[in-house]
C-alpha cells in the first residue's frame, strides 16, 4: 500500500515538471523574439512587462501544480482506501477457519470464484451450520469465542471428533422409494422429532443473555429434549416456566458436600425433570491454555481482553451492560458470600469437585433417582462394561467436547464397539463434532440411539439468540432427511454399518 502511494506522489512529481518545463521554453522563446524586432527603450518597457508576465506565468503553474498535487494525492489515497477495502472483501469472501471435513477450495480457482459465509442479521439466510458459526464470531469478543470454540492443550481430541467423520463413508442405494422419509425416533421410550438431544453447556449467559432459556424454547420448537447444565445461568424453574412442556432434562456436577447433589436432585425431580445426567470426566479441569491466556490468573480477564470487548458494542450492550455478568443462579447459594462473583464461583466450584468420584457416587445417585438415568464422559470400553452393569439407563460416549483430557479418541471412534457391549439393553448415546445432518445419519448407522449436540445450538443461540438456536436444529434436520433419500433410507432404524465404508476399504 505504502509503495502504491510513493508511486503516484512520483508519477505527480514527473508530470508538474514535464508543465513547468514546457513553461519555462515558451517564456525563453517569447524573450528571444521580443529582442530581436524592438528599440532599446521599447525593449525595456517590453523586457519589464515580459518578466511581470514570466512572474504571473510561474505564480500561474505554482498554483496548478499545487492544484494538480493535491488532486493527485486525493486520488492516490482513494485508490490505497480502494486496495485496503479489496483486501478486506477478499478476507471475507474466503472460507474463514480451519475445518477439517469442509473442502470449500476444491471448487475455486486462484480464490475465485470468491466465497464466504453468510455474517449478517438474519439466522434464515444462514444456509449451514457454518454461517451461523460466522454470525457467532463477527459478534462475540475473543475471550467469549475462546470460551465457545476451544479445546484443551493441542486440541488433538477436539479436532479428532470432527476428522472421526470423515472417516466414513456413505455407499448409497438407489432405485428405493423415499418419497416418505422421516427422522422421527424413540428417546428414552418417548417420541421426538429426530435423534437428537441438546447437550448440557455451562456460561451460555456469557455468549447470550438467557442462553439457557432459549435453547430450552429451541428444543420444545424442535421437539427434542434439552439438557441444562450446573453451571448454566438460569434456574431450573426458570428455564421450566419460559419452555413449558420441553423435555427437560439435568446434568449434574459433582462437588462440595453430598448435601448439595441432594438438594439439586430434590429440584430437578420437582420441577419435572425426565432424566438426570451424571457427568463423569470432568472432576479434574481440563488445561483450555487459549482460554487461560485471555485472563490474568484466575480472577479477572486481561486487559486486552477486556478492552477488545469493547469492540463487539452489540453484544456488549444486550449482555454485561445491560445485565452485567451472569450468575451460577443454580448453585449460588452453596457458594461462599465473598466467592460468589463471576469468576470467583466458577473457581470455587473446581475447587471442590472430588477428584474420589466412583462408582459408589454412581450407586448413591442411582438409589436416590428414580427416574432415568445417563452417564456422560466414557471413552473405554471397561467403562461402558462397568456402566451397563451398573443399572444406568444410558450412556454419552464424550470427550466433554475436546476440553478436558487431550489425545483422546473421539467418541465414533468408540461407538461401534460400545454398540455391541451394550446390546440393546442400554440407550447409547454419542456427544461431540456432529455439525452437518450426515453426521447424524453416521452415528445412528453406526449404533448412537441420537447424537447429542452442543456447540451446533450454540452458534445459533450466539448469532440470534431462540430464532438462531431454532435454525440450527431446522439445518442438520433438513440435512439429515435430504441425506436419507439420497441414501436410500426412509426411516432412522434402517441405518446401519451396512450403508458405510470406512476410507479406503470397501467390505
């Protein structure tokens, strides 16, 4: 850019002394003729009105050159404002983002045709879970996105539930009617729309003011349970009044004194909860570094995070501006007074998670909950043995979304051997990568009873609040029954490892 400027300020120079020159030729030539057919005294009357012309004539291109510099300066620095602005278009008509199963390049030439997600306003024109994902970064600032999009240390197992996926491929049948296709299933004995459940997500105050709320409302439109983490910002009855009728169902973390499990039991089994979900893998806090960078210790975001905040005024207004930051409303009154802020609860509470959970709390929790219950944090087959005999009604093979222990195997990877240890005795259920409706028919193919999402709802809910949560859940169903009938298959229970093939090997 710089050297664009230096070369129009030069192609000036060079022109206003190509106007002075031809100047300063014409007045030598008007002198010489001047001398030539004239008396001396006319010749010194001539000679002075001839240098007063000469001096009007230089004041005259003075004043055109300057005129003429400053017009080429504007233009110079129109056409640097015109090559920032092109740069800027051509960033955001890329693909932004590193997604390992999304091969948008292989259709574009020298970037061209240019492409690029859709970042406005309206949830409706985000045609995949991308564009939402993009809605979701141009509002939020960094520290929320790294909350949001992170993993922990490498990220090897957050990017291994995405690449899992891509390890299987579909072999479609043809010639099958699918002219009645439909996703409709069994949750946990009862019908839902799709095989489908919203995971449990803590902190969605920070990405929307009453997050949880509306992804509750989402999943009621979508006919789909929700899971309600412990460390989501609206209570339980909260959520129940805003969503009546959803399927509504409680993680729970374990810490502090077994009184505290107890007590949010009694809740969830009085606000109607239909299913309690134990979260096993997580007493020990995952290493997020990006995260910890974004703060100084483990009170208080940095400074640079705090004034780049300031940059996204949308989301500053609707969230800590207007609400300031939100509470662990669930849980706030087990906390200590002087611990009780933002950032002081949240570190209270890991603070007290026994690192001794085990199977006895599993049996404890069993024995006071009567209603289902599920299991969520397994990745060894040993665990989804142990889990079967441990009278559990489901289990969520995760990996907490890639944000505890680094290198793990992704939960599809596991999925086809936990099928055949559980048999048809235990719902079985996977968590995390799923954001395209093939990932769906995939996991089902392949055993899961329903994917569990997360971070899918939460784009939506970050990009426009109920309506953007809504919308996620319309894409990946929309996804998933165009897929069925190219597939081949016109309801959930005919997918099966029939329909697959894993890269490279066709049985």
């Amino acid at each position: 850019m710089q050297a664009l400027a230096r070369a129009a300020l030069m192609l000036a120079s060079s022109s206003h002394g190509r106007v002075i020159q031809t100047g300063t030729k014409a007045i030598c030539g008007q002198l010489s003729r001047v001398e030539a057919a004239t008396t001396p005294d006319e010749d010194a009357h001539r000679q002075a009105r001839v240098s007063e012309a000469a001096m009007q004539d230089r004041i005259f291109y003075r004043r055109a050159v300057n005129h003429d510099s400053v017009h080429l300066l504007a233009c110079a620095l129109a056409g640097l404002a015109g090559a920032v602005a092109g740069a800027s278009l051509v960033r955001r008509s890329r693909s932004s983002g590193f997604e390992p199963n999304r091969h948008t390049q292989l259709a574009q030439l020298n970037d061209t045709p240019a492409r690029r997600y859709y970042t406005g306003f309206n949830p409706q024109r985000a045609i995949a879970i991308s564009d939402l994902r993009a809605m979701s970064h141009k509002r939020l600032p960094r520290f929320a996105l790294e909350y949001l999009e992170g993993g922990a240390e490498d990220e090897a197992a957050m990017l291994r539930e995405r690449r899992a996926f891509a390890n299987w491929r579909f072999m479609p049948r043809t010639l099958v009617d699918v002219s009645h296709r439909s996703l409709a299933t069994n949750i946990l004995g009862r019908p839902a729309a799709m095989p489908l459940v919203i995971s449990p997500t803590g902190l969605n105050g920070i990405l929307h003011v009453h997050g949880d709320r509306l992804l509750a409302q989402a999943a009621l439109h979508a006919d789909v349970p929700f899971v309600q983490s412990t460390m989501s910002n609206d209570t339980m009855e909260e959520v129940a009044r805003a969503a009546p009728g959803v399927r509504h169902w409680w993680q729970l973390y374990v810490f502090g004194g077994d009184e505290i499990w107890q007590e949010l039991l009694r809740r969830a089994d009085r606000v109607g909860c239909e299913a309690l979900v134990l979260t096993t893998n997580a007493q020990i806090f995952g290493d997020r570094e990006w995260q910890r960078r974004n703060q100084i210790g483990k009170g208080r975001l940095s400074a640079s995070a705090a004034l780049e905040s300031l940059t996204h005024p949308l989301w500053f207004v609707e969230n800590p501006l207007s609400h300031g930051l939100p509470s662990f409303a669930n849980i706030i009154d087990f906390v200590p007074k002087d611990q009780r802020s933002f950032f002081a609860a949240s570190n209270w509470v890991r603070a007290h998670q026994p690192a001794s959970l085990s199977w006895d709390t599993v049996a404890k929790i069993r024995e006071r909950w009567k209603k289902p219950f599920i299991l969520k944090g397994i990745l060894c087959p040993d665990d989804v043995r142990r889990a079967v005999d441990s009278g559990v009604d489901g289990i969520v093979l995760s990996s907490h979304g890639g944000r505890q222990l680094d290198w793990t195997i992704s939960p599809l990877d596991l999925l086809p051997f936990a099928r055949k240890i559980v048999g048809e005795k235990t719902a079985l259920y996977i968590s995390g990568g799923v954001r395209r409706g093939t990932d769906l028919l995939k996991a089902c193919a392949l055993g899961a009873d329903a994917v569990w999402v997360g971070r899918a709802p939460l784009y939506g809910l970050c990009a426009a609040g109920a309506a953007g949560a809504v919308r996620a859940l319309e894409i990946l169903q929309a996804e998933a029954r165009n897929a069925m009938g190219l597939l081949g298959v016109s309801h959930v229970d005919d997918l099966g490892p029939h329909l697959l093939a894993q890269t490279g090997r066709v049985a």
